[in-house]
C-alpha cells in the first residue's frame, strides 16, 4: 500500500517534550478548556540567542527591537524586556502594552502608518519614530518642540532590481522623495533627530536586500552633506520560519497535489480550491500560496549571509565590516523569527461527518481566524491526540478535512486533505503546531461572539513544566531554554 502523503510539522524540542509529558497537557485543558493557546517563552529565548549569535560572530553593534504586532502575549513581550531587548509597536495599544511591561519609551521603536492621533501621542516622548512618508514628518516637524527633540527613521523603498525595476510597496518613501526630507530635517534639527534610514522586505532574496542596504548606506553619506548625523540602518523584519521537517515528503505532498487537482488520483482539495496554481491541460503549474511552508533556511542563515555579503560601492567588503568602519549600528525588528515554534493552539474535536461528496470532515471547537492569518493555508500536518481519559485507537491513517466552529462555509482550517493517524473521535485532540508567530491573534475576531481562546506560558523547570496564565507570566531571573 501506498503511504499516505503526510506534511509533517517541525517541532522544537521543549515544545516535543511537553507533549510527551504525562499529565502536562491535561493540567493546562483542567485549568482553561478548550481551545487554548500556549506560549514557550524559553523557546522565544532560544531563538533570540540565535540570532544574538550570529550579530556577535560578524561583531556588529546592534539593537534588536521584538516586532510586538506578531503576537498579542504579555508573556512574550515581558520576555523580550527581561532580555533587554528593544521593541517594535505599531499602535497606541501597543505602547500602552510596552510600557506596561516595563519598556523605556527610550527603547521603543514606532512603526507602521501613523495618523495625527497617533503622532501626536508619540512626539516629544523619546520614541523612535519610523517615518513612513512625507505627511508623517511634516506632521511631526509640527508636533516636536526644541525642549524634546523627537528621534526619526527614514524607511525607505522602491529599491531597484538587477533589471532596473522597482518593487511597489505601499510602505515607505521612495528614492525621489528622500532629498526633500533631508532638506526637512536639516531645517529642524532642534526638534526632529535624523537616527538613520530603514526598510522592510518580507523577500527570502539576499540580493533584494543587499541593494536595500546599499541603498540605505548611500543615503547615510548624502545626510552628511546636509549637517545631519544618522548612525543607524534598520533591516526590519521579515526573516523566514521553517515549518516542515522534512522537506522531502513537503515535496512529495505538493506534488500529489498537482496531480490530484489536475484530475489524476484522490480529491486533495476542498470544493476545487486551487492554492494559487494554474491549471491547464497539462497539469497544475505555478507557485502556490503556501509557498513559505516549503522554506528550509532558517533566520540566522538568512542574517549571516546578509552581514558577510559583499557590498560592491564598498570594495567588495562585507556588510558587517562596513557598518563597523563607518560606526554604524543594526538594528533589526525580528518577530516571526523570535516567535518561531514558540506556540501551539490545542482544539478538541467536536464531531466527524461524510459529506453529500464523501468527503470526512473533522470539526473543532475553534475558527480558521484563529489558528492562522485567513489569507493563508496551514500546510504542516496537526497533531492527534487521544481526548483525556481515553486511550489512543489502532493506526488507520485517514484523509480528512478540519473545519472550524463558524457558521461560515469559509470557516474550514485545511482545505488540502490532512491524513490523520486515525479518524478521531468527539474529545480528541488537535494540536496546531508553530502558531506563535501571526497565526493566533492577527486576524482573529469573536464571531458569533465566541470568547477568544484562553492564552498560557509554559516553563520548564527543575520540576517539570509549569504554567502561567499569560497575563501572569514573569520569567525567572535567570530564565533560559529549559532541557526536560
């Protein structure tokens, strides 16, 4: 018999642990129910020292500012200012957040669009303001007074190819319109600081970022012919997670796929859903939608080849040597990279039906919205677990489909066939594995005014794992990855 094909998820080890764990899943459903978000501030805390790592190896003077808007925990965030880290906000809730957790407004970067409201609440406090465009500093040169000069960034985009094309974003100011803000800011100096110039790339593509880099340097040195001093580069975000462990049966998934969407072997998706490829004649072709889910370069892989990439304007030299010769700091905004596999969401199976087409639907008690951004399809496998009190069943792997709790025929949390260990059954146990990163609170809502799922920190300690309510959370002094 043909193995079924399988999307196993990659899992970090504490996170594998706790689920081995007798007793440890069952306390957290005794305490909250289901469903239930659980965050691992230790793995958050390894993934940072990763990245710290490769920062320290190049010998590049950074700041690491936690992008807040991945992920709505308290725990996380009091995670990051425990490890004195900086951090990202991009809404006036998300300052109050960061200040509630103890952040210096020193320490706080602001990103993202920003209306009146919002520029007027941050001018004048010692928040770093990412500029967006033209209005946002006008605005704000109007709003800052000499007694509080107000630190800025330029973020900066449009950056052209080896074609000589741009990409359009509609984030950030573009080439044309950098010199009139040089201007700008050269005119206000008692009250707006120039800091230095940024971007944002969600590309996996080096050289994007490399000529986004080049293009920031260069920018740095035509702000000293205008009596301005920037002495930072922000790289942003946008650093890739790994999802699958085995790339291998990734492939052998996508490619089943295909040929099930081009007619040629078992229905795989629900009601014709194509993922973003084109079908023709001769088959399925195109990049799907789910794209990231096959990626298997970590953040750090993608730093370090950054930091070491030779810069052409600069005689070849690596990046890292040229912000050390020119006194430069980094500065990154790392969230998906910080918050990778540091999360799960368990749902409980509710029910199992045969559809009029025959196909096996498993529903959960939680919504698509929930587990993951709505645009997007979740293409590693959940985990099966036996509900408490009950045993695990004999293997009888089984393709289904998961749907989620709303009224909505929009509401299903895989529409690619999923091949489960076996059918469950009401009370078992669906593990979503690497939510942590967007996938729990960026589009969530409470429709049909359904409660958000109940959010907790898990530790490990000498003990064993202990669990936080999230709100609750407070790491230890010399809190670190735990090894069970």
């Amino acid at each position: 018999m043909t193995p079924a094909p399988t999307l196993p998820a990659l899992i970090h080890p504490l996170v594998r642990a706790y689920l081995a764990d007798p007793g440890a899943l069952d306390t957290a459903i005794d305490c909250a129910g289901t469903p239930l978000h659980l965050l691992f501030p230790q793995v958050y805390l390894d993934n940072l020292h990763r990245l710290h790592s490769v920062l320290r190896r190049h010998r590049v003077h950074h700041r690491i500012c936690y992008a807040h808007k991945v992920n709505h925990s308290r725990a996380l965030l009091t995670t990051a200012h425990h490890a004195a880290l900086a951090v990202d906000v991009a809404s006036a809730h998300e300052l109050a957040a960061a200040r509630q957790a103890g952040f210096h407004t020193t320490d706080i970067e602001a990103t993202g669009p920003k209306g009146r409201r919002w520029l007027t609440r941050l001018a004048g406090t010692g928040v770093t303001i990412n500029i967006d465009n033209a209005w946002e500093l006008g605005e704000l040169a109007a709003l800052a007074t000499p007694t509080s000069p107000t630190p800025v960034l330029l973020r900066l985009s449009g950056f052209p190819g080896p074609d000589g094309r741009a990409t359009v974003s509609r984030f950030g100011i573009g080439h044309r319109d950098v010199e009139p803000l040089l201007h700008l800011l050269a005119r206000h100096t008692d009250r707006l600081h120039l800091r230095g110039f940024a971007f944002h790339l969600d590309s996996g593509d080096t050289g994007e970022r490399i000529r986004a880099t080049e293009s920031c340097l260069h920018w740095v040195e035509q702000a000293y012919e205008f009596g301005l001093a920037p002495d930072v580069i922000d790289i942003g975000g946008g650093f890739r997670q790994v999802f699958t462990a085995d790339i291998e049966r990734f492939d052998h998934y996508t490619r089943t796929l295909r040929h099930a969407l081009a007619g040629r072997g078992e229905p795989m998706s629900w009601a014709g859903n194509t993922f973003g490829y084109h079908l023709d004649d001769t088959g399925a072709h195109g990049t799907p939608v789910f794209h990231k889910y096959g990626n298997t370069t970590p953040a750090t892989a993608m730093l370090d080849e950054l930091l070491a990439a030779p810069l052409t304007g600069h005689g070849g030299q690596p990046l890292a040597r040229v912000l050390a010769d020119n006194m430069l700091e980094l500065w990154c905004e790392p969230g998906k990279a910080l918050a990778d596999h540091a999360g799960i969401t368990v749902a409980a199976v509710e029910f199992v039906k045969r559809t009029a087409d025959g196909s096996l639907v498993v529903d959960v008690d939680i919504a698509r919205d929930t587990v993951t951004p709505a645009d997007q399809e979740v293409m590693v496998d959940p985990l099966l677990l036996p509900g408490p009190g009950t045993g695990r069943p004999e293997p009888c792997p089984t393709g289904v489909y998961v749907a989620g709790h709303l009224c909505l025929e929009r509401d299903l949390i895989t529409a690619h066939k999923v091949w489960l260990p076996w059918l469950p059954r009401p009370g078992d146990l669906l593990i979503f594995p690497n939510t942590a990163a967007y996938h729990m609170d960026l589009s969530a809502a409470r429709a049909s005014m359904h409660p958000l799922p109940a959010k907790f920190a898990v530790d490990y300690t000498g003990n064993g794992f202990a669990l936080h309510a999230d709100l609750d959370y407070r790491p230890a002094p010399t809190a670190d990855l735990g090894r069970p």
